[in-house]
C-alpha cells in the first residue's frame, strides 16, 4: 500500500513539475535554444533568411524539405503559438541569427483563441511590433498573409474566415505604409468560402506538400525582390 502511494505521489509530482516547467517557458524559447547556439556566425553575402511562425511554418521542413534544402533559409516556426509568444522570441530566434531578411507568417492561432481571446488590433500590434524589431536591427522585413480558413478542427464555430481577410488587410495596409514587402500566400491558396482549398490542405488550415509547393515560389519572389535591391 505504501509502495502504491509512493508511486502515485512520484506520478503526480512529476507531472506537476512538467507542468510547471512548460508554464515557465511558455513562449517556449527553449525549443531552438541549442540550436540557436551551434548556429554558425552569418557570413556577408549568404543571405540568412529566417521563417518565423507557428504550425504553418515550422511543418513546412518535414512537409517540403527540398524547399530548405541546401538555402540559408532558417525555419523557426512552433505549433500552436500566437502572436504574443511569438513576439516575446523573437529576439532569441530571429535577431540574435543577424539574418538578412525575417519573413513574419502569424495570427492564426490567435483567431482560434489558443493563448485567450485576442482582438484583431491585438493580433496586428504585436505582427507590427516583430517587424518594428527586425527593422531597427537593420533585417529586411516580409509581411506574409495569413492563409485563408474556414474552421478549426480543433476549435469549431469560430467562423474565422471574415477575420483572417480583415487581418490581411490591416497587415498589407501597414506593409505598404512602411516600404515592406507584403507576401500574399491568401489569394492563392482560398476557395469561394474564404475557406483553404481541399488540394491544398487535408484539415483546412495546415498545408500539406502541393500547398506548400504553392508557397514556394511566392516566397522565394519576395526574398529576391529584396535581395535584387542590394
């Protein structure tokens, strides 16, 4: 019986202390801090270009390697983080890589409430405040779209189809405003519903490899709109 409490009592502790672990870290800076760390000095003219995001970005790698394969491209993209965890690494995982350009794809995770409630001015403050931060550190900015979606299978009924369009529009008023390069991945990947297209998606919000095929190349147009003014 007392082997039994004892088992119970380690069982809980340790879970607790999980627990509290991950509720310290909870923009989770951890993830790439290794690797941050081994990351090998830029060199002037490799163009390091950071992928800074949530599920959307950091799936893009095991989804699409060939995209990553043999570029200066840097994913740090987390799943499930929104806006506000983003911002809060950013310094770690964006600014302290002295890349050339960052490219900033978020906010979905934010319409589907997965840190609490946010209001789109909420969401776009902190997106303008990450490329408020890569432009004073002298980092070329790309603004990208969030894509579209009609639902969240994880969340459902949160009808964010009308606020993703609103958001884009906030983002690509603020890009244009300030001489930053606005990515538009939403009108290529959206269906009549606002809703991603069936192709390109198996859940309605992640890519899978045709829809991140579609990315490429729109992607790799911004980059080198930047890199062509050098």
């Amino acid at each position: 019986m007392k082997t039994k409490k004892l088992t119970y009592c380690i069982l809980f502790l340790s879970i607790f202390m999980g627990q509290k672990t991950k509720a310290q870290d909870w923009a989770n800076l951890n993830k790439y801090q290794n690797e941050n760390a081994t990351l090998a000095i830029a060199e002037p003219g490799k163009n390091r270009i950071v992928f800074m995001g949530d599920s959307i970005t950091e799936f893009w790698s095991p989804t699409d390697p060939d995209f990553f394969s043999g570029k200066p491209y840097i994913n740090r993209g987390i799943s499930g983080q929104t806006t506000p965890q983003m911002l809060v690494r950013f310094r770690a995982d964006v600014i302290a890589l002295k890349p050339e350009i960052v490219l900033i794809l978020a906010g979905i995770n934010d319409i589907a409430g997965n840190t609490g409630p946010s209001t789109l001015d909420m969401i776009k403050d902190n997106i303008f405040s990450m490329a408020e931060l890569a432009k004073a550190n002298h980092i070329k900015v790309i603004l990208c779209s969030v894509l579209p979606a009609y639902d969240f299978p994880w969340k459902p009924n949160q009808n964010p189809a009308d606020k993703v369009v609103a958001l884009n529009r906030m983002i690509k008023e603020y890009a244009e405003a300030n001489k930053m390069v606005y990515l538009d991945y939403y009108s290529a990947m959206a269906n009549e519903q606002k809703g991603l297209k069936t192709a390109y998606s198996g859940d309605g919000v992640h890519p899978n490899k045709l829809g991140y095929q579609v990315m490429a190349p729109l992607a790799e147009k911004a980059i080198n709109t930047i890199l062509s003014k050098k």
